[in-house]
C-alpha cells in the first residue's frame, strides 16, 4: 500500500505541472548529447 502511494503522487504532480516534464526531457537530451558527442 505504501509503495502504492508514493508511485501515484509525484505522477500526479507530474501531470499537473507539465513545464517540469519539459525541463527533464531538456536536460535528459542535453546529457544524451553530451554522451554521442
């Protein structure tokens, strides 16, 4: 029930603030990038 419970929260704080899922995709492709080059 616990692990229940702190997997559905920052889902849905995620889903609720999509400028932070914006942020992390930036940074996640600017360190993919890093990495190819």
């Amino acid at each position: 029930m616990d692990q229940g419970s702190r997997q559905a929260g920052p889902a849905i704080a995620d889903m609720r603030d999509p400028e932070i899922i914006k942020q992390e995709i930036e940074q996640t492709r600017h360190e993919l990038g890093e990495l190819v080059e």
